[in-house]
C-alpha cells in the first residue's frame, strides 16, 4: 500500500447516487462495498462525510437564512449521512465508530482526537460528521482538518468525475484531465474542485490530495495500492 492510513472525504451527493438528493440505498450499498474492499488491504480509514443530498448551508443563506444557522442546518444533514454510512457498513461486519463535532452523544460520539486515533489501531472505521463544528467552514477543510489531526498520510476526495480538468468537464468538452496538480496553479486558476481553506490547509501540512471518480468500481482500492488513479493534488510530501 502507498499510504497506511487515509482520510475518504465523500460529499453528500455521493450517497444520493451521483449527484442526486436523499440517501439513495444502492448508491450506499456500492459506496461501503467500495470502503469493505480497501479495508481489507489493511488500511486504517477514516470519512469525513458532507450533507449536500440533503441540505447546503450555502443554498438557505442564499435563500435569505442567516449563514451561521444554514450552516448548523447543513451540519446536522451530515449526521444524518453520517449515521446511514455506520448502518450500511456494519451490515457488512465492519466495525465503526461515528464522531461528531457538535455535541450528541445520544447517537454519536464527539470527537476527541486520541479516541479516534485508537478506534483507527483498533481496525475501525471512523465517520466524522458536523463538518468542523463551526459556521463559514466546508466538509473540504474538515477533511484537512481531521486528516492532520489524526496523523493520515493522505486526503482522498470521492467525486463523480475522473479528476482534476482544465474546465468543467460537463459544461466544456474541450477540458482536459490534469494528473498533477500544482496547488498554487489550481488557487491562481480558480480550479474549484476543492475548498480553497482546505487545500491551503493540505499545502500548509503537506497532506497529499488525491481527487479521483469512486463510481469506477475499484477505484479507491486501486488509489491505495498506488495505481495513477486520478488527479494528485502536489503538497510537497
């Protein structure tokens, strides 16, 4: 294996079945078999989950909802994905743990960076849910959050597209795949494929980033293993 232990950011809509809204079962279902598979190489695995199949913090502040409240809002959908990923998981026999950022312990655990690590050295799967606890900051910079916290090797962001393009692949046919993406290049270009927090937080931590599409089936095994899978976001490690 490249890396020992990872960090899996899944956005929301990857539960809803390519880009769709609400939890959609056999999207869920291909989702855990894909995290079973890479479990079984050996690695330690940690989600950090987005809610965006439910509700986007972004989208009710631009309705006229105050910010900080949107984002509390679109923090607890991430729970609620948070909670049918444990479920989905552990009908596969995997143990997990759910952590959250915002206090509710009736069906979660908070989140305390050693108990985490431990879960991780004890073979289980951790899903963080609440994004960083805060308003104004996305599930992206929780990942690089959590990832740097819990000591992983790398970020790898689950997307519905190959990797990192020169365009919007869906909006722009003449946009081509980068392989190796220079952080600095991608903020100067305004390639949005991720949180511009968020990657400066990987550049200041030297986490690497890999963006790759986790709806080619293996796909995520195949990053582990150190397959060209991909775009890899260059942070200097």
């Amino acid at each position: 294996m490249r890396w020992n232990r990872i960090l899996l950011k899944l956005s929301g809509e990857t539960l809803g079945g390519k880009g769709n809204t609400g939890i959609n079962v056999s999207a869920m279902d291909y989702i855990t078999g894909e995290i079973e598979d890479a479990f079984q190489l050996g690695c330690e695995i940690a989600v950090v989950i987005g809610g965006g199949n439910f509700i986007r913090g972004s989208t009710l502040s631009n309705m006229g909802i105050d910010r900080a409240t949107a984002d509390y809002m679109g923090m607890l959908g991430t729970v609620i994905n948070g909670l049918a990923l444990q479920n989905i998981l552990e009908k596969r026999g995997l143990i997990t743990r759910v952590m959250t950022s915002l206090s509710m312990t009736q069906v979660a655990e908070p989140f305390i960076r050693r108990r985490a690590i431990r879960h991780l050295e004890k073979k289980r799967i951790v899903i963080f849910a609440g994004g960083t606890g805060s308003p104004y900051f996305s599930t992206d910079t929780a990942a690089a959050l959590r990832a740097s916290e819990i000591g992983a090797q790398a970020i790898l962001k689950a997307t519905n597209v190959e990797g990192v393009y020169t365009g919007d692949p869906k909006k722009n046919s003449q946009a081509t795949l980068i392989r190796e993406v220079d952080p600095a290049k991608m903020l100067e270009d305004g390639l949005r494929v991720m949180d511009l927090t968020a990657v400066t937080f990987a550049m200041e931590h030297k986490l690497p980033v890999v963006v790759f599409d986790v709806f080619t089936k293996g796909n995520l095994k195949r990053v582990i293993l150190g397959e060209n899978i991909g775009s890899e976001i260059k942070t200097g490690k």
